[in-house]
C-alpha cells in the first residue's frame, strides 16, 4: 500500500494506493458485486458461540481502547460527547437552549417534577448534560423571604400558645 501527498498546503490530500493481483476486471467485480462485497465485509456465515464471542470480545475491545483515548484527550471528548447546554438560568426559560435540544418546556416540567421541584419558578438553573440528563438546581430563597418565613412560623407559635393560654382560663373554676 502507497500513501501520496497530492495536495497543496492550502488543500492537503492524503490519496492511499493499493495494488492488487489480480486483473482489473476481477478487483472491479470485487467492489461492484453486492455478493463479492458481502463476503469479503459481510457478517458472513458464522453463527456458531466462537464466533459470537469474538465478536463481543472484539466490541468491548474497541469500546475499551476508544474510552481510554477520548479520556485522554478532553478537547476530543467534548467534541464527540458535546458540551451541557443551560435550559434555565438565573430562573428564566433559555429558549434557544430549549430549540437547540429540540426540548419542551412541558419535558423539562416533567423533569422537574420527577425531581421534587412543584413548578420551574423553584428552580434556578437548569442544565442538560451531555449524558442526557437533566440536573436541576434550586433557587435559594431571599434573605426577606427567609426572614418573612420566620416571622410566619414565630406568629403561628404565638398563636398556639395563646390558643392553650385561653383554653386554661377557660377550664379554671
């Protein structure tokens, strides 16, 4: 096999050369014929277990070896597992994320739901990962909701103590 550099440094070409023994018409029937095709890049005959384990063995192989090589370069990894998009940020809807993903805003509801949030106005960023999921952050609540919460809680307390105060005058004699 012969490897060439036919091309220019603007518009490189990697042209490859293989030459066969055979006549041409024969190499020419090899890559025409869907028959000729299929036996020589085919699944073939062979439906015995050896077989079947070569096969599996020869998938994880290649599994394995192409993890290992996308692990070690980030750069290819983000390009062949793509990067997270942000459905949701600061709590307002990305509509060109959503468009981009071909999302619904009722999936991301449901997504949400799934994962304990009762409405999106709970949610202060949304991301959809590479892996397909969906992460969820909360929104953190304000420092006067915090205190209004507080003073709610406090009021409800009081409210119960004077509740039970009124009911012990009431059963004195």
């Amino acid at each position: 096999m012969a490897q060439k550099n036919t091309g220019t440094q603007d518009n490189p070409v990697l042209a490859i050369e293989r030459h066969y023994d055979a006549p041409p018409e024969r190499v020419w029937q090899a890559w025409t014929d869907p028959q000729a095709l299929s036996h020589w890049f085919g699944p073939g005959e062979d439906n015995s277990v050896t077989g079947g384990v070569i096969g599996a063995v020869t998938l994880l192989a290649v599994n394995w070896a192409v993890a290992r090589f996308v692990f070690a370069h980030p750069t290819l990894e983000r390009v062949v597992e793509g990067a997270p998009t942000v459905l949701i940020e600061n709590g307002q809807v990305q509509e060109a994320g959503l468009r981009r993903e071909l999302i619904t805003l009722a999936e991301v509801e449901a997504a949400a739901h799934r994962q304990g949030f009762d409405s999106l106005r709970e949610v202060d960023r949304a991301v959809l990962e590479p892996a397909g999921v969906i992460s969820f952050v909360a929104r953190k609540p304000s420092v006067e909701t915090l205190r209004h919460e507080e003073l709610l809680r406090r009021l409800e307390d009081l409210g119960r103590e004077l509740g039970a105060l009124r009911a012990a005058v009431a059963a004195r004699p």
